[in-house]
C-alpha cells in the first residue's frame, strides 16, 4: 500500500460557536482518489476548509507529507504542495486563460518550470490551449471549472482538494468533469474530491467517506460503498 | 510607444523642473494643484484600482496631514517639509488603524467604514479646539515657499507614479489584481488577501498625507471644511476612473485632463462643473468602465503596463 499523504484526524470544527465537523477523520494515499460524499449540510466543505487553514479546528489534527499543518493558515499550507480548488468554479474574469494560469504558478520563479507546467495543463485540457487568449470571464461554465482545476495544477502540487467540482453544470459538462478526474487520476494526481453527485463520485473513487451531519458514516472502497444496501437507500436514491 | 515613452517622459520632466524659474506666480500655484491632484488620484489609485477595494474617504489623510502639518508647523514651529512628512507619516498611522479591523472583511464594507471615517474626523477636528482651532480654523505662520512647495508637490505625484509602475511590474501587484479579481480564489492560491490589501492600503494613505500638508502649508490656513470635504474624494476618483483605474498612468491623465477642464470651466460657471462632474461620472460608468487608457489598452493591445 502507498503511503499516507494526508491525514485529518479526529477533526472538530465549525463557525464561530457552531461546531459543524465531529470528530471526523479523513485519509488519502499517494496516488488515489477518494471522495467524500453525504447530503447538504454533512460538513463535507467544512472539512476541506479545516485541512486547508481557512476554518480552525478546536480538536483534531491534520497532517500533511509527514508534517503537521494543523492550524496554519492557508498562505502557509497550500505552498507545501497543497492545491484547493474552492466551490463555483471562481476564475479571474478579467483576465485571459493563459493569465489565469500564470497567476496560479505565482510563488514559482523558474520560467522553465512554468512553462512545463503549461503543457501538462494543456495536455489534460485541450481546449484551454485553444481559449488561451480568451477572457476567462466568456468560457462556458464547464470550461471555467477545467479553468480553475488547471491554475491549482500550476504549482505542482502533490495533493489536489476539490470542493463540488460538479456543481451547478450542465449534464454534458458533469460528465466531463468526471471524465478528467479519472484522467488526472491515470496522469498520477492524487485527489480529494467533495461532491454532491454522490453515484458518479463513488464510481470513479478509490476509497470514499460519507459524512453525515458531521460525523463520518461509512467508509469503504468507491465499489463497496456504491453496491452497499444502506448507501444506495440514503444516498443514491435507490 | 514603449519606446518614446521614456525618452518623452525625461523631457516632460526638464521642462517641469525648469518652469518656476519662467512662470508667473499663478501658474505655479496652478501646476502645484495639479500636481496634488495627480499624487491624490494615483494613491486612490493604489488601493481601489489595483485591489478593487473602493476608498469613499480618502480625502481622511489628506486631513490628516493637513492638520498633522498645520500643528507641528503652528504650535511646535517644525521646518515645514519635515511637518509635512510627519503629515504622511500620521496618515499611515491612520490607515493602519481604520485598515487592521476593516479589511479583514471582504465587500463593501470597507468603502463604508471610509466614507464614515472622513466624517467621524471632521467632527473630532471640529470639536478638540485647544489643539485644532475648531471651526474657527488654524492658521499658519505667513511664508512664501510656492517654488518650494511647487517641487515638494511635484515630487511627491512623481514618487506616487513611480512606486504603482514598481508595484504593478511586480509580484505584489499581481497579488494584488486577483484580489480585485476574485478574492476567494486569491485565497484559494494561498494568498494572505488581508495582508496585501493592508499594504496596499498603507501605501495609498502615505501620498494624500504628505500633500495634504503641502496643501496647508501652500493655502496657509484649514480648516475642518477645507481639508475634509467628500467633493475631494470624489474629484478623484472620478480622475482616476475616467482616466482609466488601475493603470499606471490613468489616473495621471484622468487628473491633466479633468483639472485643466475643471480650471478653463470653473472661472466661469461655477454650478455647471459639478453638473459637468455628475455627467463624466455617469459617462464613464456606463460606457467605458475602464477609462480613457482602458480603452486604449483594449484597442491597440498594449501591455497591461502603460
């Protein structure tokens, strides 16, 4: 088995007085997909915001490539390798795809460096080489989300955290969406996904977690947890 | 353009340096205004075209220097270009006061607390008279200094140009943008959004503060209504904007153009400029939101740093 990349353990958080996450543990390995799925309101977003730095946990620790990132804020965790890729596919409107994708790689110094990140970025999404010059504000829903996960790719990051990738997009593109997620997974990303669209997340994931009102509820391989009785009755409505 | 732009620049720049030794009384008290207004808009500049973080109140540090200036000048006999350093200095002190709970929030609030700020000043000046003067003013020691105060002001829009050209060119101004941008995911890249802005911010209040101590010592009297007047804010922004926002040289232009308009019109109708103001707001809002230099810069493809 691969070892660990991130570990959030035994999470508690919420806002202010309002604790949303309890108790709640997470896990990817190098190179997998996991998904965490569960119903409106499950902590899902929370929990990524808490591994991140944006949200403190009052317990629980998070521990990154061996190190422990708990309570760090995000400027100082997502440069250790770290990409998030927050709800509603938010691109800098005003400025061109390619500008988008520099902007991402702006602790990177090495021009080389950037450019080779370029054409992988190009390489996972054809059509973001083709609208290079186009503001990033006129790309289609789905393009602006294809957008979004190629500027958080510009930092050669060892852990991608997607939040609702999904979210708000046509059919056509939802499948898409999933579709390079199984990409990103086969060209070695590792990837932590929340998503909503629970089925197609169970079916592309490795492991998955479900969450329910903050809590971890099951847990199990994308397979297991898609053919469990319990999950299909609550979860995939069926 | 790249290429004649510097070279255009240096003998702007002669010819400027040159002028008190030729011009007459007036129009060096002229150019000095303009000048004031050029360090005015591009320090507005600073914060809300490259952060997008709207100031409704930044006339508050040129009061703040103004008055900084005009007690230390008044009361404690300080050399008046020191005063008016003093003046910059406090209108940080400020910015940092107003700006350390204010843009930890993101949207609007911050143009509100602004627009509060310049009030909630007002009155404090108007109330402490002991050391203020209150309604009644302050008035400073006579001097003639316009040929210095004519470079003082000059300096201080050159330094202000300068330092966006630096900012813009670098790595603190890309920040910068994708804060104006989209702040969350300017966070999302691990950006400290609070601590930029915060600079930003610093950096705008430093220029209206020195100036508004030149203007002081330039006018030789303030008072609370003289130095805090919310037309001042709007003048510039209003420079700024129809120049072209978050350019380096937008708000330059906005300010010749606007001033030297605002100079041929005032004498004459005096109502019909603020009409005039009112109409160039609303044209420029409704049709080029990006300024003269916007459109330019769309038009002809030129770089991001003219």
């Amino acid at each position: 088995m691969t070892p660990t990349l991130l570990r959030a353990e035994g999470l508690t958080a919420g806002y202010g007085k309002m604790p949303i996450l309890h108790d709640v543990t997470l896990e990817v390995r190098v190179g997998e997909m996991v998904s965490v799925i569960g119903p409106n309101g499950a902590g899902k977003s929370t929990a990524f915001k808490t591994m991140v730095g944006f949200v403190h946990a009052t317990s629980g620790r998070v521990v990154f490539d061996g190190q422990d990132i708990t309570g760090l804020r995000p400027d100082q965790v997502l440069p250790r390798g770290l990409a998030y890729v927050p709800q509603g596919r938010i691109v800098f409107p005003e400025m061109t795809v390619l500008e988008n994708l520099e902007m991402g790689a702006y602790i990177e110094r090495d021009g080389a460096r950037i450019r080779e990140s370029l054409e992988r970025v190009y390489a996972l999404f054809p059509v973001l080489s083709q609208r290079m010059g186009q503001k990033a504000g006129t790309l289609s829903g789905g393009e602006q989300q294809m957008l979004a996960i190629g500027r958080a790719l510009m930092t050669h990051p060892e852990l991608i955290l997607l939040d609702e990738p999904s979210l708000g997009l046509s059919p056509k593109f939802v499948s898409l969406i999933f579709d390079t997620l199984a990409e990103m997974k086969r060209a070695g990303y590792t990837l932590m996904v929340v998503e909503q669209n629970a089925a197609k997340a169970l079916a592309v994931a490795d492991r998955a977690y479900v969450l329910e009102l903050g809590r971890n509820r099951f847990e199990g391989t994308g397979a297991a947890l898609l053919a469990d009785p319990d999950v299909k009755r609550l979860y995939l409505g069926g | 353009m790249a290429r004649w732009l510097p070279a255009g620049l240096l003998v702007l720049l002669v010819l400027l340096a040159l002028y008190p030794m030729h011009g007459t009384g007036y129009g060096i008290r002229t150019m000095l205004q303009l000048f004031m207004w050029i360090a005015l808009a591009q320090s507005w500049n600073l914060i809300s075209g490259l952060t997008g973080y709207v100031s409704f109140g930044h006339v508050a540090f040129f009061g703040m220097g103004a008055y900084t200036a005009g007690i230390l000048i008044g009361t404690l006999g300080w050399p008046w270009l020191l005063a008016c350093l003093a003046g910059g200095v406090m209108a940080m002190v400020l910015a940092l006061v107003i700006g350390w709970p204010c843009l930890r929030l993101k949207g609007p609030y911050f143009a509100i607390a602004m627009l509060g700020l310049n009030e909630v000043l007002r009155v404090i000046v108007s109330y402490y008279e002991g050391l203020t003067g209150g309604g009644n003013g302050l008035s400073l020691p006579t001097l003639h200094a316009s040929v210095p105060i004519y470079y003082a002001m000059g300096l201080v829009a050159l330094s202000v140009t300068a330092l966006t050209y630096v900012i813009v060119t670098s790595r603190f101004g890309l920040r910068l943008m994708t804060i104006r941008e989209d702040e969350v995911a300017a966070e999302a890249m691990g950006i400290d959004t609070f601590r930029y802005k915060l600079y930003a911010f610093l950096l705008s209040a430093v220029g209206p503060g020195i100036v508004g101590g030149l203007a002081a010592r330039d006018q030789g009297y303030i008072e609370p209504t003289s130095v805090f007047p919310l037309i001042t804010t709007i003048t510039m922004i209003v420079m700024a904007l129809f120049g072209g926002k978050g350019t380096i040289w937008g708000p330059v232009l906005g300010a010749v153009l606007l001033f030297t308009f605002q100079e041929l019109v005032w004498a004459r109708f005096i109502y019909l400029h603020q009409l005039l103001f009112g109409a160039i707001i609303i044209t420029v809002v409704l049709l080029m939101p990006r300024g003269i230099l916007g459109v330019l810069q769309q038009k002809y493809n030129l770089p991001r740093t003219i």
